[in-house]
C-alpha cells in the first residue's frame, strides 16, 4: 500500500505542478493560482501519505495511548 500510495501521489503531483509550469509558459490566465494549487496539492498529499503510513506503523501505540487518554476523561467526569 505505501508503494501505491507514494506513486499515485507524485503522478497526480507531477501532473498539477507540471500544468502549472505549463500554464506559466504559456501566459494563460490564473497561471500563478493553477501553479500555487498544484504545489499545495502536492504538499498535502504528501503530508497525508507520511501520516498515514506513520499512523499505520504506528497504531498499537497510539490505540493505547487514545484508550488510556479517554478513559482519564470519563474517570474524572464520574468523580465531578
């Protein structure tokens, strides 16, 4: 899954950031806004690949950790 993920994020990326340059080649209008796009788009996707992957690596680690978090919570609103 993380080989897929990371190949279907730099096509997509390669393709907005790649129209964008385009775009500035040619003077179309928007060019600057459809270039910004793209990148931002590559940016979150990849920053969304990474945390999924991460969260995937990690999750035994962060259910505990949600679980304990949570029960913390509803031990002290029992208590008020």
């Amino acid at each position: 899954m993380s080989r897929f993920a990371k190949i279907y994020v730099s096509v997509f990326s390669v393709i907005w950031i790649g129209y964008g340059c385009y775009s500035l080649i040619m003077k179309q209008p928007h060019s600057l806004t459809l270039l910004l796009f793209g990148t931002s788009f590559a940016i979150v996707f990849f920053f969304a690949t990474w945390f999924s992957q991460w969260l995937l690596g990690n999750y035994k680690r962060v259910d505990a950790f949600s679980k304990s978090f949570f029960s913390k919570k509803v031990a002290s609103r029992k208590q008020n």
